[in-house]
C-alpha cells in the first residue's frame, strides 16, 4: 500500500494544481460574449478575442487522475508482487503450477487471542501492518490445503505412513499459524479479517520428478527462507506478542523445511534418473530473493538470508544426489 500511495502521488499533486489553477481562473472578470447580431452583420469584429477561453487547468486536471488512477493501480500491483508469499511465507498451495490464495473475508472462524501492542502507532502504521500481516494470513491459509495435497500425493506415490502423517502435523501448524496472523491483522487493520474461500487445487496423477521438485523450491527453499526470515525477525522485534508470534513460526517452518528434505530424499529413492536431473535443473535456476512482509527486517538483510539459504540447499541437494 505503501508503493501504491508513492506511485499515485505526482498525480495527485497534478491534479491540486490543476484545480488550484482552475479557481484562480474562476476568480478573474470575463468578457462580455458577443451579441448575436454583431456576428450576423457580416462585420470585421475581432472575433477571436471573443472565444471561450480555454480552461487553465483542465489538462493537469486530466493528467493527475490518470496518473493518480494508473500509478495507484501500478504501485498495488508491484506491493503485493513485493510481499507475494512464494519464497518467505513457505509452502504454497499451487493450482495449475501457480501460488494461490485465499480471498479476503470479513467473519470469524480464523484468529487466536494474540493482541499486538498499538500504542503511540499512527492510524497509517496501523493500516500498513494490517496489510502485511493479511497478506502472512492468507498464504499461511493457503498452505494448510497444500500439506494436505502433499500428503495425498505421498499417499498415492506410496510413500511411508510417517511421512504423510508429517504432512497432517504440517497442516495443523499452518492452521495455527494462519490463525495467529489474522488476529495480528485484525488488531492492526481494525477489520474482522478471515479466511475467504480457495481456489480448487490440482488432483493430477503423482508426477515425481515435479513432486520433487515442488518440494525442492517450495519446501526445502521456501520454508527455509520462511524459518530464518522469522527468526531473525523475532530477534529484532519490540513487541513481545510479535517476537513469540515469529519464533513459533521460524521453528514450525524449520521443521517443514526438514520435511521437505524428506520428501525429496523419498524421491530420489522412488523414482528414476528423470528425478535427479530435474531436482539439478531446478537448483542451477534458483535465484535468491526474498521479501520482508510483515517482518522489520531491512531488504539487504533478507536478500543476504536468501542467498544463504540457496547455497545450503544447492550443498545439502548434491550430497543426496546419486552418485
């Protein structure tokens, strides 16, 4: 939101100006149209010095809301671009290979108890906050039905019954994690936030050399992200509630980071070479990147944990490959 105000801003400060410039127009006598007569005459009458003057301002006025309208719409689109779940709110839940979310909802049904301290905090900080941590809601939500699309894939790939049941423990933290995160969100936003509805999600034949790698990027990479980005956010937090929120979260996320692991040593063992290359292919392609969301944490930080992380996940990937 923050992008989408600083994107709209030449326009509306275009469009005060234009409407500064039309008053100050408003405000000056004008000339005495002339009669009618005077024109049917046939007479050589200065005609142009009796021409409806052309408005000041108009076309500032224009430009500002189509620049305040445009940069608006563009700066919302590159801020929520900017706080996507894909790499630092872990696993996401794909349909047709793309993360999806739930829809935004007013009810309950999704929150704890959890009461953020909101004193000495503008009603914009408030409304900032209430964003993010919407935004941390939703794919923590969204990641409850993809464990459990993991687990019916392992199911179904014949894996062993411990490793699905991880899967349901998975879900069961998202759950609470999601309910955490919209609490925080409605403490700050002031709106009954919760969970809206979900895309369907795929129910494709198991393909394991994607399985693998899903759970490559999604898992061992995304919610290892997930889990340092929270725990060095915990450290930095002031507000006890949100540092105790950050840490339950940075060790659930360490923990389905591990699982994820699991799954792709799983993999490796069930499947052919098609698996192996895949899982290569897809870790030469990594690119580090992560975003803060909600977490007071600076960009060069997070990008420096990203980076990290992709090459402890290229490490850790090579020691399993096959020889």
């Amino acid at each position: 939101m923050d992008l989408m105000v600083l994107f709209a801003l030449p326009g509306i400060m275009l469009l005060i100006w234009g409407i500064v410039a039309r008053r100050r127009q408003d405000q000056r006598p004008i000339a005495p149209s002339l009669p009618p007569a005077k024109i049917e005459d046939g007479r050589a009458f200065p005609f142009a010095a009796y021409d409806a003057p052309v408005r000041a301002g108009t076309a500032r006025i224009v430009l500002g809301i189509l620049l305040a309208v445009g940069g608006g719409f563009f700066g919302l689109v590159c801020d929520a671009f900017r706080h996507w779940p894909g790499m630092s709110n872990g696993r996401p839940l794909r349909v047709h290979g793309r993360p999806r979310l739930s829809r935004r909802a007013r009810g309950t049904g999704w929150h704890d108890d959890a009461r953020p301290g909101l004193e000495r905090m503008t009603a914009w900080t408030r409304v900032r906050l209430g964003e993010r941590w919407l935004a941390a809601a939703r794919a923590e939500h969204a990641s409850v039905p993809a464990f459990r699309q993991l687990g019916n894939q392992l199911g179904a790939a014949g894996a062993p019954a411990s490793l699905v049941l991880r899967c349901e423990l998975a879900a069961a933290d998202e759950i609470r994690h999601a309910r955490r995160c919209f609490a925080l969100a409605r403490a700050y936003a002031g709106i009954d936030w919760t969970a809206g509805e979900l895309p369907r999600s795929d129910a494709a034949a198991v393909d394991l050399p994607a399985l693998a790698v899903e759970s490559l990027i999604d898992g061992c990479l995304g919610e290892g992200i997930a889990a340092d980005l929270a725990r060095a956010g915990a450290g930095r937090a002031a507000d006890p509630v949100i540092a105790e929120s950050l840490e339950m979260i940075a060790n659930d996320e360490a923990v389905h980071a591990e699982l994820a692991w699991d799954v792709v040593a799983f993999c490796l063992g069930r499947g052919d070479g098609r698996v192996g290359r895949a899982l290569t292919a897809a870790a030469r392609a990594i690119r580090a990147g992560a975003s803060p969301g909600p977490i007071d944490l600076p960009r060069a930080a997070c990008r420096d944990l990203a980076r990290a992380r992709v090459a402890s996940v290229r490490t850790r990937l090579a020691t399993l490959m096959p020889a």
